[in-house]
C-alpha cells in the first residue's frame, strides 16, 4: 500500500476508497473494472468503493459506453486536500466546546509519554507554533531538519529562542550555542538527545538511541519544567565558558572535558 493511501485512510477513506482514488489517478478517465485492475481491489468490492467515492464528491462520473459501462474521474488532489482541511478545520472548531463542556480538563501536571518520532515531530511542531516569549532547545541536526522552520518563525514573530547545538552541520537560530563536548555526550547516552522548553511553560524531553528505540515525554509540570530548563540554561553557561576559556579548558579537564563530565570526582 502506497504512503498516500495510507494518509487518506488516516484522513477518513476507507482502505479500499484510498486505493480506488489513487489508482484512478494513474488512468483516469477509467470504469470500475479499471479501477479495479489498476488498485487490486476484487471486482466485487470494487463498486462499493466507488459509490461511496461518487456520494462524497470524491469520484464524479463522466459518460458510459456499453462495452465498459460508466467511467470516473477523480477530484483533483489539491481540491481533495482543501476539502479535507476545510472540513477537519470545522470540525475540530464545532468538537472544542462541546468536549469542553463536558467536564474539567485533567490537570497539565501530569507527564504524559510519548511513544513514537512522529507523535515527538506533532508535539514540538505545535509547541514551536503557539510559543509566545521564549524557547529554549538542545537538539542535533535530525531534529533540527524538522524544528528550524518553525524556529525561524517564532523569531520573525518576536519569539527569543535559544539553542544548544549538537554535531555537523552547523546550524544558526537565534542564540545559538555549539555545544563542546557533544561525542562525550553521545557515548554516554548511548544516542542524540533533545530538550524544547516553550514560554517556561510547557517540555518536551526526548531520546533517540542507537538501536532505534525512542523514549519521549511531554508535561506541563512545573518541576518538570524547571528542571529542563535549567539543564538547557547550564549547557549555554558551559558552553560561554568554554568559548572564551577553551585552552585552559582543555588543559584542565581533557580535549573533551572528559573529567569535567565525571561528577563523583571532585578533585578531577
């Protein structure tokens, strides 16, 4: 099953209505058997699919002959997403206030999991977006391919966004700090790490190890908060000190601060 199908089962087609749309696509203007020897869908099932593709304006008949009986094209895809957007936009406007008045919100103290990348790229996405004053993050390049666009837009909209970065290629938002010592921190962690603390109100805390396993959570918790966003400040006082106090540094705790890292030597 193409990824496109897969979106528009996510967006409310059935399995056979996405395959039927996305099939026609590619011979359009077609009958149901075309459709259905295009998408794989039995012949059977294949006039349920369209029907209900025809009923949601989806499908729009355009003649028949009596050799392969009425043919379809498809609404074209940039019609079909403005429809689903419009319609989700409503929806989810009409939804807020009657969920609202059911009852009381559980409360934000709670830190919630997060489970997979996907979920980790929607959350931060939507806290990036809705930030008011000021956003601190630590993150390394995989991250930052999906965060600096929105990061570039909270800026233009007066945001003040600090950033601890981690590994090549380097990249530049706002006040932007190139952490030292960030093979030590890769090996200790056994993975990249990211923190994204918006307006000291809301985190989101997670790791992303070598084996492909994700562990991510989300919270308004206060202490939760405070925490995280400490963690970020203390990486960008490290990180001035080092900027101006590097061969000392370095002389002192190792060319990666190795003994800096050691907190159960104070004498190191």
């Amino acid at each position: 099953m193409s990824r496109a199908s897969e979106l528009l089962q996510q967006l409310g087609l059935s399995r056979n209505e996405s395959r039927a749309y996305t099939a026609l696509l590619s011979c359009q203007p077609a009958s149901g058997y075309e459709i259905a020897r295009q998408s794989g869908i039995p012949s059977s099932k294949i006039y349920e699919a369209v029907n209900k593709l025809v009923a949601r304006g989806v499908l729009q008949p355009v003649g028949s002959d009596q050799e392969q009986g009425t043919r379809y094209v498809a609404l074209p895809p940039e019609d079909l997403v403005t429809r689903i957007r419009e319609t989700a936009v409503a929806q989810t406007s009409e939804l807020l206030p009657l969920l609202e008045a059911i009852g009381e919100p559980a409360s934000t103290d709670f830190i919630w999991p997060i489970p997979d990348v996907a979920q980790i790229c929607t959350r931060g996405l939507e806290m990036i977006d809705t930030s008011q004053h000021s956003i601190l993050v630590s993150a390394w390049p995989q991250e930052l391919t999906w965060m600096e666009r929105a990061l570039r837009s909270a800026l233009e909209r007066g945001v003040r966004v600090a950033l601890v970065h981690f590994g090549p290629p380097r990249v530049e938002i706002g006040a932007t700090y190139h952490h030292p010592v960030e093979k030590t921190l890769y090996r200790e962690k056994g993975g990249r790490g990211l923190t994204l603390v918006v307006d000291s109100d809301a985190v989101l805390i997670a790791n992303f190890r070598e084996d492909g396993q994700v562990d991510a959570a989300w919270s308004k918790n206060q202490g939760f908060v405070t925490v995280a966003e400490d963690y970020v400040k203390h990486d960008v006082y490290i990180t001035k000190v080092t900027r101006f106090l590097d061969d000392a540094m370095i002389e002192r705790f190792g060319p990666e601060y190795e003994k800096l890292r050691d907190v159960f030597d104070a004498d190191a």
